[in-house]
C-alpha cells in the first residue's frame, strides 16, 4: 500500500521525521507547515491521508482536516496533538478523523493509523 500522505505539522523537525520514515515504507509524501499551504495542496491535488496537528500556531490543525474533508472526502484524518484535549478529541471524532494520536508518538503508530485508515476507506469503496 502506498499513499499519498500530506505531513501539516509547524515543527519542521517533525514533518522531516515522518517524511523520512513513510517515504521508506513507500509513501509519497509532501510536507508543509501552514494551515494555509495545507489547504491550497488539498485544493491542488487528491491525497489519500493527511496527518495534521492541532496546535499550529495561528491555526487549528482540526479545522484544517475539516475543509480537507469538504475537499476531499475520502481523505484519511489523522490528527496528532502534544496537547490533548477531551473537547479537541471529540471535535477530530465530530469532522470524521480517523485516528487521534498523542505526542510524543511512535512511527509505527503513525504508519499504523495511516494503514487503517486507508483499508477503512478501502471497505467502504467496495
């Protein structure tokens, strides 16, 4: 399975680790650090998941992956925070996340949510 991950996270550091990790599982992936650059790739092209974070500075990763999923929506949700919240996690559930995961994460548990996510979309399609 290799999807087209969009990578939103304001901490280039992260964006560069899932990068390299996905991209090595076979993953095409882009990476950007505005809410604002996220939505206009949405705009531009399909994808077939995003990894969002909540906290993005002047943005909010979850309205994020709400217009992505207005754009796109089979799009693949999931959101991670450093700062979990009960109402943020039931806000990702509300817009149709998939996964919410908490900071600090493991890889396997991005590339994990990623696989899910994808055969859920999957089943459905069928």
């Amino acid at each position: 399975m290799n999807a087209k991950v969009l990578i939103l996270d304001d901490d280039q550091a992260v964006n560069d680790l899932l990068d390299e990790h996905l991209s090595a599982e076979g993953h095409r992936c882009t990476k950007v650090t505005s809410a604002r650059d996220a939505l206009a790739e949405l705009a531009r092209e399909p994808y077939d998941a995003i990894i969002c974070d909540i906290v993005l500075g002047e943005s909010d990763g979850i309205e994020v992956a709400r217009q992505g999923k207005k754009l796109q929506p089979e799009l693949v949700v999931v959101v991670v925070t450093g700062a979990p919240k009960v109402d943020s996690a039931v806000r990702a559930m509300r817009i149709g996340a998939d996964d919410y995961i908490l900071k600090p994460f493991t890889l396997d548990e991005i590339s994990a949510a990623i696989k899910r996510g994808i055969e859920k979309r999957d089943l459905i399609r069928r």
